[in-house]
C-alpha cells in the first residue's frame, strides 16, 4: 500500500482498477502538486476515522466517473483572473487599436475648430461673468443684512432695550420673552404704565388689539360708505376708547423710531396691524358673556374669535413671564387674573382632535 511504498522509499502512486484503493492523509511540498482542479468536493470534518475516508474516496471515484476525459484544471487566467504581462500588453493593445480607430474617423477642419474655439471661449466668458454677478449679489446681500442690523441696533438702543454699551436691560429683557406679538410695542405698553389704571378685564380687552386678525374690523379702513373709519371712535365700551387711543400712540412713536433707523416702515400701516374690532368682544366675554353672544357681535367665524382668544391666553402668559424676570408682582397678578377671566366655557375646552 501507500504507507508500505512511502516506508521503502518510494512514492506512493494511485490505484489500479482492479485494486482495492486505500485512502491516507500525507503531507505533501508544493513542488509535488501538479496542477489544481475546478471541481469542488467538501470534505469531512474528520479524515482520521476510516468511514471519514471512505467518504471522501466514494467522492472521488464518483469525479472520476463524471469527468471520463479527465478532471478540468483550474486556469488562473479565466478563473481566477490572474493576468501575466504578456496578457496584460495584449489587452492594452487591443484597446489602443480600438481608440485608433475611432480616432481615425473624426476629421475637423481648421475652420470648424476656429468655430468650436470661438463658441467654447464665448461660453467661458458668460460663466465667468456669471460668477462676477453672484459674487457682487452675495457681497450686496451681506452689506444690507449688515446695515439692517446696525439700524435694529439703533431702534433697540432708542427705546432703552440696549445701553449705549450694548448692554441689554430690563426692557430687552421683557422683550425677549414676547413672541406671540409685537415684542416693541408690548414693551413699551409694560414701561410706559399703561397697564396701572385697568382691571384684568379691560387689561385683556386691551391686549387683544395686539393678537386680532384681519377680519374683525377695527383697522381704521375705509367703512361701506367709502369713509375711513375711526378705530377708537368704533369702540363700544367708552371706558376702553382713552386706552386704546394711547396704545395707538405709543405704536406710532415705537413706528417712528423705527423709520428714523432708516428701516422700511409704513407709519399708518403698522398701527393699522393693531386692530380693535375684538376689543368689545373680549371686554364682555371677561365680564360673564356667553360664547353666543358674542358670535353676534361680529362678522367673523367663530374659529377665528377662538383662535384669537387662544392668542391672547397665550400673550398673557408671555407677559406673565416678563413680569417674573423684571419683578413686577403688580403686572404679574394682574395679568394672571385676567387669564383666569379669559379661560372658561366653550372656548378653551380641549379639542377632540389635539
């Protein structure tokens, strides 16, 4: 057998037909392996056990029996994509004849590449030009951002938000905890005092020139008969004309700075934001109305007097906050007390869908 060859030194040789072939695991050097075969056989995890082995010769009796003319060797070219340079120089040079060729059926006058030249160099300088221009937008662009925010800087040290310094003080501060409104002219309506000499109610009836919509009126628009209309004069609560008419003036003066700063600004159109058309509305509600009533009232939906409503809740907390941060428990407990008239009934139930 094998181990009989190998231990009178000779070399093991494979068996003939009519033998009955032994299988053995040896150690071989690479220079005895000949070739590799494209077939693939798996092998049992153990070779020491005789039925390991048996396995594996079954399997190789069954390669032989399909591959008659012999086993298909692996080629390093096709299978494993291993090139020599000989190969290689041949691939290169099969590419190269392709490209001649294409190359050989171009043909360009002098004239038509003038032309292409001249279009080419046409395109060039329109790019070129068009960068030019971006650049001149971009560099336009940062000089008036700038400019703009040298003119908030004046509005905001004009009406004592910023100290000369640049510091923020107590009015920047309240400012800062404003969004749902004019932080400017709610500011200044906190400062000025305005808020001392009314009760919650008319507090709140106040407030909502600040967070009223277009569509309730009160704008100072020119009425049906082609008249403009007076949007204090409009007012049905008399005790509510004199503060409101102040609020007005303190939307100008804050609109005056602000043109003053050399920032686009319409005067009338900006106390025009500041609509009084809820301003009856809101008194009554605070005072015991009900939600009915008040549909009756105006011309509105009555989605958008409970989304207003919702607005003015909101301010109030806002200035509620601002009161906190400045120290002012007077405008505080005033302003919570408007809240607790403003929230009840219908308007502020919890909606079925949020």
């Amino acid at each position: 057998g094998a181990e009989a060859a190998v231990e009178a030194g000779g070399e093991p040789a494979p068996a003939r037909d009519e033998e009955s072939a032994e299988l053995h695991v040896l150690t071989l050097t690479l220079d005895r392996v000949d070739a590799f075969s494209k077939v693939k056989v798996s092998l049992p995890k153990d070779l020491r056990s005789s039925d390991g082995r048996h396995a594996v010769l079954k399997v190789l009796r069954e390669v032989e029996r399909r591959f008659a003319d012999g086993v298909p060797e692996l080629q390093h070219d096709e299978d494993l994509k291993v090139t020599t340079a000989a190969q290689e120089a041949a691939k290169l040079a099969r590419r190269l004849e392709g490209v001649q060729e294409r190359l050989g059926g171009v043909s360009l006058g002098e004239e038509e590449i003038a032309a292409g030249l001249a279009v080419l160099r046409l395109r060039r300088a329109a790019e070129e030009e068009e960068k030019r221009v971006k650049r001149q937008i971009r560099e336009g662009q940062v000089a008036l951002m700038k400019e703009e925010l040298r003119g908030m800087r004046r509005v905001l040290r004009r009406l004592g938000h910023l100290s000369e310094d640049g510091v923020i003080g107590n009015k920047g501060r309240v400012a800062c905890e404003v969004s749902t409104s004019d932080e400017l002219l709610v500011t200044e309506l906190v400062f000025a005092g305005l808020f001392q000499d009314l009760d919650p109610a008319q507090l709140a009836a106040l407030l909502s020139c600040l967070v009223a919509e277009h569509g309730f009126g009160g704008s100072g628009g020119k009425g049906k008969d082609g008249k403009k209309e007076d949007p204090v004069a409009m007012i049905r609560t008399r005790e509510m004309r004199e503060p409101v008419e102040r609020m007005r003036e303190l939307a100008k003066r804050v609109a005056t700075v602000v043109l003053e700063a050399k920032l686009p600004v319409d005067v009338d159109e900006y106390i025009a934001r500041f609509a009084t058309g809820l301003v009856d509305l809101v008194f009554d509600w605070c005072g015991g109305a009900k939600f009915a009533d008040l549909c009756k009232m105006t011309d509105a939906y009555e989605g958008s007097i409970i989304r207003a409503m919702h607005r003015l809740e909101e301010l109030l907390r806002q200035i509620i906050d601002a009161a906190k941060v400045v120290g002012n428990e007077e405008l505080q407990a005033k302003c919570e007390a408007a809240q607790k008239l403003l929230v009840r009934d219908v308007v502020f139930c919890p909606s079925l869908y949020t």
